[in-house]
C-alpha cells in the first residue's frame, strides 16, 4: 500500500497490483487486456494471437486466449509502469515523470504535484 500526499491537502491510499485481491487482480488484468484489444496494431507484440484467432476463425476467444495464454505479460506491464489503483481495481490517474522524479495526479483537467510514500 502506497500514501499518496497531494498538493492540495488531499491523502489518498493507492494499492500495488500485488496488494489487490486475486478477484480484482483478474479483473484489472482483463480490463488491461480490452485496452489492449482495442488499441492493437501489427507492432503489438501479441498481435501473432490475433492472427491466429483469425485463421481459426475464432475471434471471440481472443480474450480469453489473451487472458490464458499471456496473463504474465499483463501482470509485467501492469508492474514495469508501477499503476497504482483504488481497492476496487480502478487505475488511479497518477503521471510518473521518469526525466524528474515528479508525480502529479488528475482532478479532470487539473494537475497537482504528489509525493508517494510507503505506508
């Protein structure tokens, strides 16, 4: 669990994909796993899953095969981006700066400086 001291006053509690419960844990990874099939081009990594989805004539098991076959590859990009969610799986709106260290985290349009800290 991450403490997440926002400029304006506000401390919100933000959960580590590891500190979720498995049900949210298999949610968050299935909702990853829609984005992904949403956005997904010939450069994705995964796209050869489509491919043969397609030349099986079984498109509606692309998820789930996904899902099956290349969860870990979720769980990895879920954890090289260091998300950090609400107890309920909600992916908390919070921009990692790499060049500064910086975090900010989104009200709609707005931005506010944070620190995350260990609880």
């Amino acid at each position: 669990m991450k403490k997440i001291k926002i400029e304006n006053g506000e401390v919100r509690n933000g959960m580590e994909f590891t500190d979720l419960m498995q049900e949210v844990q298999d949610q968050v990874i299935s909702e990853f796993i829609d984005f992904e099939i949403e956005t997904m081009d010939e450069d994705n990594p995964l796209y050869f899953v489509v491919e043969e989805m397609e030349r099986m004539k079984t498109p509606w098991f692309l998820a789930a095969t996904l899902y099956e076959e290349h969860k870990d590859y979720f769980i990895e990009l879920i954890e090289i981006n260091e998300y950090l969610f609400s107890e309920t799986g909600l992916v908390l709106p919070i921009l990692h700066y790499t060049a500064t260290g910086q975090h900010t985290f989104s009200y709609g349009k707005t931005e506010y400086k944070c620190t995350i800290e260990n609880s």
